[in-house]
C-alpha cells in the first residue's frame, strides 16, 4: 500500500487554519500536521470577553467584498453568527477638530462635488489640486511606484497627508511614501489605466455598482461572538488532525524529497512531503536560514502598532460625537493614529449603558511608544481623546494590546521580489509553500486566499 503522505502546516494563526481546513476538505487521504508557538490558536486573532464586553486585541472584523472571509465561514454552517457594521459618519481629527470625512470618497478619493467642495478639512488649494485629477489623463506606467507618488500626483499633497494617508494606514501602519502601489492597491492604477483618471473612472464603476455602498449598508462583517469563534471552531473542524501547540519550528532540514521539520525540546523532528510556512517572514528567514536566499526576506521590514480598548460608563463621556469613529490626520501632533466608537460600530460587543472606545497608537516614527507602560499608554491616549471629548470619569477598566514587528510593509518592488525568491523556492525547496501577511495581502481575506491558494497547488502536484 502507498505511504499517506503528510503536509505539516507551521503556524496556527488565520493562514496555517485556514490552509488546514481546507487542505482536509480537498485531501482526506494526506496527514496534515499543524505546528504552533503560542498555547493557543489564531494568531493575531485574539478575541477577549470581559464584564460583557467583547474586545478585539488583534483585528476586528473583515471585509466583505473580499470574498474568502465570507466564504469560510459559511463554508463552517457559520453564516447566523455573522454581523455587519452599523454604519455613520466618520471623521478626521486635523488642529484639534473633528472634520466630517466627505461623503461618496473611495478611501479618500473624492467622489461626489458637493460634499468634497464643502469639508472643512481642506483648503481651496487642497481641493482644487484633488479636482485636477479629471483633467490629468493618465499617467506613464513604470515598474511599480510608491502609493504615495501616485495619490500625490493624481490628487495632490494636501488630500494625501489630511486623508489618504490616514486611512491607508489604518490598514498597513506605514509610510505610504514607501508603499508599493502593486502590492496594496494595483486596482486604483487599473482604473486610472483604463478611465484616463482616477475620479472619472471611480465614478463610472461606482455607478455600476449595485452593492453595499449603494444600500447604504456597511461594508464590513465580523462574528457575533468575536472572531476567536472563527478559530475556535476551525479546531473543532481540525480535531482529527495533529495539532502542536507550544511547539517552535527551529529549523528545517532538506532530506531527498522530503523534509525535516526540528520543534525545540522535541525529541523526534516531524518528516515532511509538503510544508506550508505561514510564520511571519523573519521567522521563516530563521527557519530556512542555511539557505542565502531566504535571507532576501530581510528586506522585508515590519512596524508595531498597540491599542487600547477603553471601557467607560455611559455619563462618563460628554459629547462624543455622532458617528463611528475617526482617523488623525498626518504632520500633527497627536500620539494616537484612529479610534474607533465600538459600542456604535458594533453595538453588539458592548452591554447597555456603556461605551467601548478602541484607540490605536504607533505612527511611522513614534514606534517606541508601544514599549511605553499600559499607564503611560492610556494616559497619553487620553490626552489626545480629551481634545475632542469631554471625559469625565476613569475608565472602568483598559485593555492595552501591543503588536511588535506585526505590520509587514509591502514596499516599492515587492512583488517582483516575491516572485525571484519563490523561484529560488521552487528551485531549491520544491513543496514548500508561503502564506500569510507577509506576501500577498495583510487582511484576513487575503490570507484565507492565499492558504487556499497553497491548497489548490498542493492538490494540483497530488494529481500529476
Ligand atoms: P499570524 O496570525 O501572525 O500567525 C502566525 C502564527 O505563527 C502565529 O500564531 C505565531 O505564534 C506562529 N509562529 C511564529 N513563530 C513560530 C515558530 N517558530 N514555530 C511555530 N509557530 C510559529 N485584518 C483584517 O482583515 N481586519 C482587521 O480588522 C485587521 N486588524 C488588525 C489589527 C492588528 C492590531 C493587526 C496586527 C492586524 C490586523 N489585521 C486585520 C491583519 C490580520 O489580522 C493579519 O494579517 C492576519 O491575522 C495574519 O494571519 P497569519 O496567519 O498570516 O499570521
């Protein structure tokens, strides 16, 4: 009888359960191995119930136009436990005001006049420069170019710095000056590409597009129960399968076809057929470190973000603002980067009579603060709040989360760097797959993508 082969899966956040899941679905007949750091499953996935609250440390929800996220969890019967964002306005925090983000702009691409024409957030010069957009045509197409570079030629410094800026790194923590257009939104050069201009082509399929913004509905979903229930019943599905926890991968021996997977403090390395890396990049670097290529991963750098949740009693917060949330616009000086109202955003994660506030901390340059005591945070943290809100009684309680090294930057030429390294890969490291934030896509769908992905190739080499 033919040896089962064995695909260990190293890394238990969203990517290494996801490709686990569905590597069972596709290969019933291939043992699956899965090896993880922590004493617990998810990753930055790591959801917290407290006192009726349920708190978010890593991320809290998803999108629902990337349409992996959604699919997995209907594909686990877990479509009832679904919830959608309660949508409302969102602001921008510039010279200690709160400025309305206009409405009908893409990630902050003016969409609709009207508004746009009437913010306080820019000045006359701002929004002419924005408005020059329709008239720019396209522009010359090089290799890959900074996401900074091309918002600011298409649209000018002013909506970038006050706007843009502030929202992209709402997802990626970074300098969008150093951002790679390819890696993160190769859609908007596509449009500009194709339409002679960004707002004009924006405008065009926004007209065809019958979805949520058009009903007005959010855009975002996440779990009743908090996403941890996504991990929780992913072991649950997974619990016929070898699961490691406590376990770190220290490095990985190349041994004919097959490979040597070596876990600290254990005994007998694990033999592999098919390995799926979904640690973070520097780690897989480690792992693989007796190869030079993999050393390439060290180009890839990562920043550290924190956060706080903040509990509070109803009647200790006086005007707070009617909506969900805002952003801090770049070049002031603010230590806090966004804040989400989470009672109103998602008004499930919090019981009545309270209000939940999430604030993030850690631009590009005060990194450090992270490092700084869960006092220190939250007290600087209330500070800035306070320039908006009036707050006038203590938290009844805070959760600080800090995220070292957890923000991968995809810079000017990572693509083309990924794909030089997964040639040598294929080369050097035949049935070793990468998934994960550090490649392609830093949001949960990206990462369920991309473990499916891996899946499909492994089934594809299974059937050759
Ligand atoms: P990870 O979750 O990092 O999993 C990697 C796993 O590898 C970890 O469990 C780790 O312990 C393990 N590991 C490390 N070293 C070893 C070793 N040597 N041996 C074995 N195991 C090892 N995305 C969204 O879509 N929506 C959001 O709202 C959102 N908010 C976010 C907020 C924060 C604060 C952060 C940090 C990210 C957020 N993201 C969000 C991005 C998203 O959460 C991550 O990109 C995604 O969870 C990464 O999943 P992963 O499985 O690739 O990596």
């Amino acid at each position: 009888m033919e040896k089962r082969k064995r695909t260990v899966i190293i890394g238990g956040g969203i990517t290494g359960l996801t490709a686990a899941y569905y590597l069972k679905e596709e290969q019933p007949n291939m043992d699956i191995t899965l090896i993880e750091l922590n004493d617990r499953l998810g990753g930055k996935i790591d959801s917290l119930k407290k006192d009726g609250f349920t708190i978010e440390r890593g991320p809290d929800s998803f999108l629902e136009r990337k349409s992996d996220a959604k699919e997995l969890v209907e594909d686990l019967g877990l479509e009832d436990e679904l919830v959608r964002n309660a949508t409302g306005q969102a602001f921008i925090l510039s010279h200690d005001r709160l400025h309305p983000i206009p409405k009908g702009s893409k990630m902050g691409i003016p969409l609709a006049w009207k508004p746009f024409m009437k913010s306080t957030l820019f000045t006359w010069n701002g929004k002419l420069a924005a408005l020059k957009d329709v008239i720019k045509g396209q522009s010359k197409v090089s290799d890959d170019q900074s996401v900074g570079q091309f918002f600011r030629r298409r649209l000018g410094n002013q909506v970038v710095d006050r706007l843009i800026h502030p929202l992209i790194s709402g997802i990626y923590a970074g300098n969008i000056d150093q951002l790679s257009l390819q890696a993160t939104f190769p859609n908007f050069l596509d449009v500009e590409q194709k339409h002679g201009g960004l707002i004009k082509g924006l405008r065009k399929l926004s007209k065809t597009d019958e979805n949520a913004s058009a009903k007005n509905q959010g855009m975002f979903l996440t779990l009743k129960q908090g996403l941890q229930y996504l991990v929780n019943q992913l072991e649950e599905e997974l619990k016929e399968q070898e699961i490691l926890l406590n376990s770190r991968v220290t490095h990985i021996d190349k041994k004919n076809d097959q490979y040597i997977v070596h876990i600290d403090h254990h005994e007998d390395p694990i033999e592999a057929d098919y390995l799926v890396m979904t640690t973070p990049h520097a780690v897989t670097e480690k792992i693989f470190s007796q190869y030079d290529f993999m050393h390439d991963f060290s180009q890839i750098k990562s920043t550290s973000v924190a956060n706080v949740a903040l509990a509070f009693e109803q009647d200790a917060i006086d005007n707070l603002p009617n909506g969900t949330g805002f952003v801090v616009s770049r070049k002031e000086n603010y230590r806090i980067t966004a804040c989400t109202w989470t009672h109103k955003k998602w008004p499930h994660t919090t019981p009545e009579g309270h209000v939940l506030i999430r604030v993030y901390v850690g631009k590009p340059g005060d990194e450090e603060v992270i490092e700084k005591s869960d006092e220190e945070i939250e007290s600087l943290v209330l500070k800035d709040l306070q320039t908006i809100m009036e707050i006038n009684k203590p938290p009844l309680f805070k959760v600080v989360s800090r995220w070292e090294n957890s923000m991968p930057q995809y810079t000017v030429g990572h693509m083309n760097r990924l794909k030089v390294l997964e040639d040598k890969m294929n080369q050097h490291l035949p049935n070793v797959f990468l998934a994960g934030a550090s490649y392609r896509g830093v949001g949960l769908p990206d990462c369920m993508k991309q473990a499916k992905s891996v899946v499909q190739q492994i089934k594809s080499k299974e059937h050759n």
